[in-house]
C-alpha cells in the first residue's frame, strides 16, 4: 500500500534546491507548475560548493520528511543536481541553468552525464517548467487522481493548439507578401 | 491509496522501449538494473519513425495496462523518447545512444531539449544502466520496500569505493615508477 | 502523365506546418517565396508532441489532398518534420528554428539526423526562405513552367550581385580610411 | 502535363556526384536506394575545387538532358553540393561525407548553412541511402506508380519493426542477468 | 627577377571580393589595413552561389591582371574563398563572416576544411584586418620595402603595448575597490 | 624556512598580466580578490604577440623579483598564460577572457589544453574573481594566516547562502502563481 | 615563517583523488611526476557520488593532515575536484578525464567552469603528469630548493627539443620523396 | 626588385618548425610538395613552451637568412604559429595537428583565433600538405616560373578528376546490388 495522494497533502512534497536566489527566476516555474497541479512543494537555496553539509544533510533527510521528488537547478559547474542524488533515494530532476557564457551547454553536461549508479532526469536548458510537469509525472504513477490531471492538460495543450492552428489558418495568407489568390 | 508494490507485481511495471534491436546491446543494462531490484519490465521494439501509430497506441495504453514509467532509448535525430511521452502521462526517461557520428551528442539534444508541456527525463549517453535506477527511484518514492532496496544499492556502492580505495592504498606507490620512499 | 501544372492549381499543393504560432515569423519566409513562384499553399500549427495524432493524421492525408511537398519547422528537440516525413510518402523539408538557447543547433541534429528510410531534406538554421525555393525546385522538375521561373530567379539573383557589385566598386576606397590614391 | 514515369525512362533521372571516387563506398548506398525503385541515376566525379568549370557545365546541362534532381555528397568544406545548387534549377540533396577528423560537422555545416536563394536538401552524416530514398519522395510527387512504390516501402519497414519486436520479446528477458520471474 | 615593389604599382595588387555588400562593413577593415601600407586594392562584390561563372572568370583573371593575393570574405556554407582559389594559382585569404546563428563557427569550418590540392589561409572569425596584414606579409616577402614598413608597424604594436602597460599601472590600484595600501 | 607571510609583504606576490588594457574590466576582479586578502599584486599589460621578448623577460624575473604566482588572462588564440608559463618556474593561472565571438571557448580551448612539461591552471571563462581566490589558496598552503583567511571566507559564503534560503523561503510562495495553500 | 621544505618530509603532502581505481591509469602519471620531484603523495579512491560524506571529510582534514595541494581526477559530470575544493581550503587542481563519449569535453566543463568562490586549478583532458607539475609549481613559490630543481626540469625540455631538432635536420631531408638536393 | 627565383635558391627559403619530432609524420607532407615544386626547405624542432628564446631567436632571424614563408605545426594549446608570426615579418603558415583529444578543434581555435596585428594563415586540421602547396602559391605571386608550375599543378588535379570520373562511370552500376538495366 502506497503513501496517500500527494494533492491531499498538507506537507511539501517536492523539493526545489537551487544553489543560489539568482536561480530563482528560473526555477519558480518549477513552482508554478506544480501549483497548477496542486502539489506541495518547498523551495531551498542549497550550495553544492558553499554549504555542501547542509546540501547532504538535506538531501539525506528529505524523503524521511515526506518528499518524493526532488528538483535541483544549477549553471556551469553545475554539481547540485548530482549531489542532491548522491545522498537520497529518491529521484532527482536536474535543472541546467544557463549562465552569462556556453548558452548552458556547460551546465547540461555537468547535470546530464552521471556516472552509472546514481542518475539524474536531466531536463532541458532552462526547463523548470518541464521539471514540474515530469515531477508531477512520476507522482501520478501512483496516484490516479494526479495522473488523470496530467491527462486533462495534456487535452489543453492539443486544444491550444488546435485554436492556434485556426487562427494561423485565418491570418496566414493575409500577412504574406504575396499576390492575392 | 496508491497501488501494490511494484516488487509483488507479476506483470511488467516498467517498459522500455526502443527503435530497432540494434539498441538492445545498449538499452539491456536498464533491464539489468531493474532485475537487480525485481521490478518486473518488458521491452519492445517500437520505432517513431517507422511505426509512429504503433508506438503512439502502445504509449497511450501503458498506463491502464499498468506500466508505471517507460525507459525508451534511441539514437540520431532521436523522437522515440518524445514522442511516447505526447502519448502518455506516465513519466518517461531517454536514453541517448551514441550511433556511428558525432558520439551521441544529437541523439542527447534530441531527447533532452523538449519544448515546454512534454518532459522527458534524460540520463547521459549510454547510460541505460542509470535509466533504469531512474525508474526504481520513482517507483520507490511510493514504494517504502523499494526505497530500502536503493538505501542497500546505494551502501553497496559506497562500501565498493571503499575496497578499491583501500587497494589503491596497497599499490599506488609501487606502480608508480619513482624512487623508493 | 504527370499532374497539372502547379502554378495552374486552386488547392494547395505545398504544406507549411509549424509546432506553434510562434515559429510563424520564422516560418513565414516559406510561404512569401512560393507567392512569388505563385504556389499555392496552407499554412497549419500541427505539434508532434502536443497533438501526435492530429499531425500524423494531417500527414497520412497530405498526398490525397494534393499536396506534393511538405515544409515543417520546429526547434530545440525538433521532432515535427521527421514525425510528419514518417507518415507521408510525399518529400518533407525541415526548418531548424533557433530558441533561446545553443542557437539552433538542437534543432539542426534533431532534423538532419535522422535514420535510414526516413529522410528530412533540411535547409539552414532559420532557412524558412530556402524550404520555400527547394519546393518549388522539386515541383519544377515536373512543371517546365515553374523550372523557367526558377531560372529567371536565379537570373535576377545574379543581377543583383551584379548591381552591388557596381555600387561597391564606386564607394569602397571613399570609405576606406586610407591615403588617397 | 509532367515528364513521363521515371521508371519507364531509359536515360538517367538521378544523377550523383562526388568529389572523388573516394567517396563512392559512400554514396553507392544512394545508387542502391535508386535501384530498388528501379529509378535510372548516373554517377559522375566531379570536383567544386579541382574541376569547377566542368563541374558547374555538368549542372547546367543536367535538367536539359533529363536528369530531375541531383545527389551530391562531399566532406569538410564541402562546397560540392551547393555549387552545383547554384548553377542549375533542379533540386540539389546534399551528403554530408564524414571525413577523418570532426565526424562530419563540417561537412553538415558546409552543406546545410546555404544563403537564402540556394537551398541544398541535406541529410544527415553519411546518410547517402536516406538521399536516394529522398529523391524517390521528390520524383514520387509527380509519378504515382512510385509514391505507392514509397508507400510498399515504408509498409516493409513498419514491418521489419514488428518481426524484431516480436524477436526481441522472445529473447529479451532470457539475455538479461536477473532472476527468474 | 620578381615584379616592382607592389607600393609603386598604379594597379591594385590585392583583391577584396565578398559575396554581398553587406559583407563590407567587416571586409574593410582589410582595405584600411592595405591602405596603412600603401597597397593598392580592388574590392568586389562575386557570388559563389548566384555568379558562379562571374566568380570564376574573375579569379582565372586575377593573376594576369597583375593580382598577387586574393582577400575573400564570406559567411554561413562559405564556399567563396575556396571556389576562387580553385580558378587561381595566386594565395586566397579567407576571412570567415559571422552570421546570425552558430557565431562563425560554420563559416570557419566551410573556409578552413579545404581538401588536399587547393589550400585557403584562413584568418579569425571576422578578422579582416588581420587578412590585410597577411597579404602585406606575403607581399612583402619580396618587396624588401614592405617587409620594413612591417617591422615598424610590429615595433607601433609594442609600442602601443608598451603605453597602455603604463597606464595601467598607474591606475590599477586606485580603480580596484580593496584597501589602500 | 620558507618566506615570511605575503600579507606582511610591501612588494607584489603576485602579478596580474593581460595582452590589452581591455581585458582589466575582467581581470581587475581577480586583483579585488586579492585585495580582500590583503595580497599585494601589480598589474601589467604584456601582449604574447606584440612584445614578445619583453613578456618573456618579465616571466623570467618574476620569481627573483618576489612574486609567488602570475594570474594572466588572455581571449581567442590566448596564447599568454602558457608563454608566461614557459618561462618562469611559478604557477601561472589562466583566465579565459570571452571576445566577441564563440564565447570564450577558444579562449579556454587556448588555455587549458597545454602540453606536458608545462602546464597552466586554468579557471572558468571570465572567472578572473576565482583566479584571485585560487592565487590566494596557493599562497595559503604556506602561510597559515592566510589560509585561516580563506577559511573566513568560505564560512562567508555559506552564511550567504543561509540567509539567501531564508528569504527565499519567506518570499517563494508569494511569488508563485499558483493557489493559496 | 613557512612550513619546511616539502621534499624533506616524511608525509604526503600532495593528495591524489580519484573516484574509482579505473582513472588511475590516467592519474599515476601525476604520481610519477611528483615522484620525480621527491614529493611525497598519497593516492585515494573517493567518489563525489557515492562515498560523498567520506570525500568531504576527507577533504576537510586535509590541510591539517600535512597536506598542501590536492590533485583530482574525474570524468563525465565530473564533480570530484569542485566538491573536494568547497571543502578545503587547499588550492585543488582538476584532471578532466575522457570517457568514453565526447572527448573529455564534459569532464573539462564540468571542472572548469566552477562559479565564483570556489575555484579549481583546471589542466589539459588526461593532463595528470601536468596536474602533478603544477602541484610542484605551488609548493615551489614557498620552497626554494623545489623552485630550483623546477629550473632543471625546464633546462631538461629544453635540452630535449634541442636534441630532436638536431636529430631531425640529420633525417628530415633523406624522409620526405622528394628530388636529392 | 624583387628576389631571385626560389627555385633557383641553394638556400631554404621555407621553414618548418613543429614542437616535437612527433609532428614530423604530419609535417613531412609540407616538406612533400615543396619538394614536388623544387622549393628548398629546412624542418626544425622549435618548442614554444620548451625553447621560447631559440624559437623567437630562430622567427627573427629567419626573413635576413633568406627564408621568406613559414610552415608551424602545432596541436592543443598551439601556441607556436603565433608565437613565430608575433616575432617575424614573414607569412606564417599554420597547421593544426589533431592530438589524442578532441579531434583537432583546440589546435585549430588555438591557432586561427589570433587577435588584430599578428596574422597566421591556417589550414585544415592536419593539412599539412596544403600548407606547402599554400607557401608556393605565396612565393609564385612574384615568381612566375613557379606560378606556371602551379597551374601545371592544377591541371593535373583536374585530370586526375577527370580520369576517376571515367573509371566510376565503368564500374558504378556494376558494383550497385540492384537490377541490371
């Protein structure tokens, strides 16, 4: 028997860390995401390189507390996310943040290329939005009230794009340059 | 209340999936790790790009037919891993394979830069092994036996580092061409 | 016997598609060189990811419809012209359109690379313009007609080189910062 | 009123073209694509830089003589294809050949980054079979005896998928190392 | 017996060619650079892609008229300076333009990567004044007049080196925010 | 007996170096490093390229002049850190300055990739603040007061980042898009 | 006043890491090289992933141990020498090891790129015999007798290319196919 | 006046300097074609790391020995093209060796990157060839016995062509698995 649905708890269950409030910008659709959904999160600023104590402290707590995922962003060096994954059992979801030089690539293969034995879901260059949406994912594999949310938004994203294309379809000859037809 | 333990089940909770059957001598290591764990798993041959229906409607029956997360490696321009995930609200994890050019760096691009909506969750090139750890930190989120098991794997690890450190100690200085000290 | 004439159609014969209306400021270039060759076409946001089945429907119907080549343009994880090119038997040219970040070339791996039996015809980053002449370069190989514009296009490319050419000539050493000669 | 079916054609329709006979293990795979749809192609060495006046009156003879869209395949800077773009209206399909260093990055980049007005169709890294079956799309467009002919083959692909999907769940779970479930 | 001294010649020596007018703004710094040593020049606006021909007859032309080097700028699948040195027996410098996407580093590999036989000099991602300074150098290995006018432009270079070296020194402390000392 | 502690020194130990006096807007962070820790340092601009002999001579006599390690930075083809290597027996760290193009990757590629015999320590891209604080390391290992500073300092940091946790703590929901809860 | 010179201790005073017995093929090579300057080292597996409270206590004793400088090699998301760098205040230097994909290109970012406060000391991919030179480097600017014995090893490469350049004059001219001279 | 024939020289008037006799297996191909064209050379081993005062004694003195063109291999942080071009006044030519890592691309970037005032002209990774073919067409500009040989040169490169034209256009259909037509 599983733990109780995660929309009815009252305690944060994901983790979102990041090494410094200057990720937050990035890291706050992460957040919002997850509200969209219901799901009870915290955020922590945790430094792999400045509090690396209280970063495994942390992590080593975190799914004793009632966590079930955990959310790390990070740029250049970017080590949090591996950190954070070293010290828990639960599954961690890297962030790459990109920073003012590489566009993030420098970050994406810090976070991405682990070493066998203790992964990350790496998501993409500045995808907090998507590491929300793939940490309600994997809560709603045992939950089927979240699973079936995840089902209702995924209707909204095709009908978005359903109204998009009729409006492409209604505006798209008229702004191209060419001969009338 | 969430669903059984995944370690009682009889039926495959974890699929993984791939392109061709050139990428079982890659993508087997993930079954690996999820035998090590008893998860049950089944693999299947599905490809986006040759049978995208096939694949569209084995991604959008996994969840009933009880799979809880799906490991799905390709390679190249590499769709699979996305597009089972615009079919499905389970949580999916790519595995880029390296193919004969440009050591895997497109296969990763091609599965980790998802536009927002449709997350995949990507481990490194080659790293089926840690693909399918992925897949048991998720389903130990939910699952305290399982959870234990990765607390085990994860001390097994570290007790591993621990003989290879102590017989570094042994055999450095010998090996090393130096003077006697 | 070949079809009519494509210049001579009512109906559409090039499809423009695109994963979002965003990409139709990029994509727009497409659809204005084929107003100059006077090619029909239509325009539709269709997303791999978001709508997987209306796209693949859309595709499996294009060559019934009429059309006779296919244009898609997608950036990052760029799966919409291999996905469209997987369920069509028509030529599929993909635009790499560049995001935020690395600059396109995610998008470029992701289209370019793709397997044997499906290929994408892929034009530069951002190259909407181009994907509209190379259509009307595969229609012109059955349509003298559209094959003689296509040489009188060239013809005024050449033309305008020739008029810089002129221009440059009467104000380069002006400009320069050197003595005069 | 188009040309007549290519496959009733006795002169070639396809004509490929390489810098050195060098490339020809390559590029036959784009021969042996032709071949199979029983398209006539010719196969020529012909070098943007050693022989570039006989290479540019070879493209602007090609569409005179029958010929209805070009293959070409070239490495490192790999000018082949675009200059034989510039100098005839048929559709140009661009092979990157991967040479001894860079895996073949400079040759995509040489080939994919055309100027507007000169589009190449590119296709990936040493992929010189997705090119034939690319110029089968182009001429199936006009000749529907060989858009079915694309159709029979793409139905065999989804069928090779299938019998290695059923293979692979024969084998699979006896291949890996885990228990016995 | 070589030729006059290139300073005495009414003639240019050096041709500038570009394959658009807006690639002047970067190649002129190439013209300024002549111009600081008196080298006369010819600046031309020639298309690889849209005046092949032109392009070509212009660089078998070169030598005759009295040409010793060619400066060839260009951007994207740059194929300009390769394909007039395969017209010419005289040194081709090729300056790789930046475009908007991948930072010149498609441009660099198009111009750098030429095959065995027919080399280009390859300057910096947009370093037309240092292809100036090159054909200067080459120019200059027999014209001892100019090889000194180089030795003093060098010694300028230290020279100016020598007073920001000064400068600096005397601001460096008060400009860094520590305390005096 | 090794020298007496560098914060009792009135004479530099270590010496900042740069090609142009436009790279001192990166560089000045590492000599603001410095200052922090009461580290003296001078400043000199010597171009690799430009006043080659005189670069060369001030490596030579750093060391007998009393500095104990040379922080130089240098962009593109930066080949300063690695000449002022070849010709003192101090530790030289590098510091890649990003210029206009490719975004300091040549500049690192330049720097750290040197070979055996004679190697540079190399920091991030514009990470000049680091260069200081590894300097400072450097010095610590032999200066006790020193290295208790940079214990100081690092107790700093992470007192930084607590209080960054805290307030994000207080501010993060409200921040959030998402519903009360 | 400093600690004694290092080549009469008894103790290490350079530490080696490296996460696991596999990369000490690559690191010996840095043993080797303090080995020939008499300094004393030690050698150790500790992994940043799987024994990371292990690592960071050790690293945290370092400098109380004896030790003055730590060198350590890791590959792929290479988080070894930035996580033994937050916890010591030794100067840490970085060997970037290549893997299996990309070169080592992950493994030098991963390392490199670290942010502000915390820096490592970054050598060439493979590069250990230059992490160990650059140890003897640091401990030289504090230990005279090291500094000179430095001075002989350049003298040494010197002395070497001396000899290969003679060496190569004998043969160079009877190697290559040309006409005898 | 200009000087007299190189072909008629006695004396080198081509140098190449690599770093290490292990260059000698990429450069012999410079010292090849120079032979082919009867251009006197001379090969040194000139290390900017190991020799920097012999290889800047060696850059200035070359132009009054008579040399008048020079050919540097170097690979990783290159630093020796450069280094010679910043202390002759003579053309360097500058060839990128690939080393084990990376494929060329730091020696490439390391050498073609070079700032404003000191040129290289670079060739292709590993071109060496064409860094001997590159220093005649620079000597032939003011040598017109060595220009024609250039031309005859070139000719025969476009024989060559021609001659692997004929013979693929025997075997190609032969050798493709498909039909006989």
């Amino acid at each position: 028997m599983g733990p109780p649905p995660v929309t009815e708890s009252k305690a944060p269950v994901v983790g979102i860390v990041m090494g410094s409030d200057s990720d937050w910008p990035t890291m706050r659709a992460a957040a919002e995401a997850l509200d969209e959904f219901d799901v009870p999160w915290e955020a922590r600023v945790l430094s792999a390189h400045r509090t690396p104590r209280v970063m495994l402290d942390w992590a080593a707590a975190a799914a004793g507390r009632g966590l079930r995922a955990v959310i790390a962003g990070a740029g250049g060096a970017a080590h949090l996310p591996g950190m954070v994954a070293s010290a828990t059992v639960l599954p961690v979801i890297g962030v790459p943040v990109p920073l003012q030089h590489l566009d993030g690539m420098d970050s994406l293969l810090s976070i991405v290329q682990m070493p066998a034995g203790v992964p990350v879901a790496t998501v993409s260059i500045g995808g907090a939005r998507n590491a929300g949406l793939l940490a309600v994912r994997m809560l709603g594999a045992s939950d089927p009230s979240l699973a079936r949310a995840m089902e209702r938004f995924q209707t909204g994203l095709a009908e978005t794009v359903a109204a998009k294309d009729e409006a492409l379809a209604a505006r798209a000859h008229d702004e191209s340059s060419g001969p009338v037809r």
